[in-house]
C-alpha cells in the first residue's frame, strides 16, 4: 500500500469489537515500534502490553472513558529518561522517540486493519501506580488496540489538518 494511503487509513478509532487481537498481530506491531530509529539510536523506551482483563481494568484508572474499556488491547509506552539522549543545550529527546515508535506501531495496525488511538491526556501518577513503574520510567503515551466495531468511523479531525502553505515556508520563515 501507498504509505500515503496508509497514513489517511489510520484515524483515532474508539469503538471496538470485543475481541482479542491475535497474538501474531500484536507481535507484528510490536515489531514495527522495535525497528523505530532514535536519537543516537538509544532506543530509551519500555513498552507494557496488557491484554488481561486484571490489567486493562487497572489501566482505565488512569483514563476513565467507556470506549477505553472497549479496547481489548492496550500498550503503555514509557520512556526511560536515563537512556534518553540530551542535546548539549540539555533538551532531553524521550517523547520525541517514544513518538515515533508510536507511530510506527499505529501504522503497523492499520495496515493490518487494527483500530489505535494515541492517549496522552491520562492521569500520569495512576498509570505509574497501577503498573508500579519507577520514577525514572515515565508513561508518556497509552495506546488503545482493537478491532474497529462496524459502527466505527473516524472523526471529522481526522481529515482536518492545516493547508501545507500553513505551514511550509522556503528558504526562510
Ligand atoms: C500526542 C497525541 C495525544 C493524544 N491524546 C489523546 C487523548 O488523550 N484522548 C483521545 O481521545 N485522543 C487523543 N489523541 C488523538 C487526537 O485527538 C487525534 O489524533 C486528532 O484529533 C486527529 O484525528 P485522527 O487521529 O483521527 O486523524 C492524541 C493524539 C496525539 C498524536
């Protein structure tokens, strides 16, 4: 497929079918996050799947939405800020990596029709509590996996984005 295709295919699903996803596919996508490139390729992420209804319970503490508990897989995306690198002025680049094995991971779903939906908006000091992470593993990102119910659509923010003159300017700002 068209990595254009792809990338549109992919949307902020949050309706599921509830159902596992086969295990071949979440080690697919598992996968895809592993081969992600990283500042100095430190790789400073620890990912924790939970596919258990123990687990997935717990986690919805930290975000308590009813389309959240849909999701029959979830994967919590930490980073580890010792392994993270610094640029010299300081500026530590754990999100910007821990953003980009998201993505990868997003993608590998979708080309293997798998709903996903990036949350950030969750309640850090619980995430870290309910899977007893230490302080220097931070959850930076919480990612919903499922199959989409038959109902699911993407929302209208998902074709809204800024025109590419916008945001684009040559040769200088
Ligand atoms: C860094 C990041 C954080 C996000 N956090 C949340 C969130 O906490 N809850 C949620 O429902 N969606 C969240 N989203 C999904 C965005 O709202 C969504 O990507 C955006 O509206 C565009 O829609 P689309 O993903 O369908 O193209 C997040 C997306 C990104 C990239």
């Amino acid at each position: 497929m068209k990595f254009s295709d792809l990338a549109l295919q992919r949307y902020s699903c949050r309706k599921y079918l509830p159902i596992p996803i086969k295990e071949e596919n979440l080690e697919y996508i598992l996968e895809c996050g592993r081969i992600a490139p990283s500042a100095a390729n430190l790789q400073p992420w620890v990912v924790i799947l939970l596919t258990e209804k123990e687990g997935l319970e717990k986690i919805a503490r930290a975000y308590p939405r009813d389309w959240f508990r849909q999701a029959p897989a979830v994967l919590v995306i930490c980073g580890d800020h010792r392994a993270s690198w610094k640029r010299a002025d300081g500026k530590d680049h754990c999100d910007v990596d821990i953003a980009i094995t998201t993505d990868h991971m997003t993608l590998a779903a979708a080309e293997l029709g798998i709903g996903s939906c990036w949350i950030c908006n969750f309640d850090r000091e619980t995430c870290a509590s309910v899977l007893k992470l230490p302080a220097s593993i931070e959850p930076i990102v919480i990612l919903s996996l499922g199959y989409p119910a038959d109902s699911a659509e993407p929302n209208p923010n998902h074709l809204k984005r800024k025109k590419i003159e916008e945001i684009l300017y040559r040769e200088k700002f």
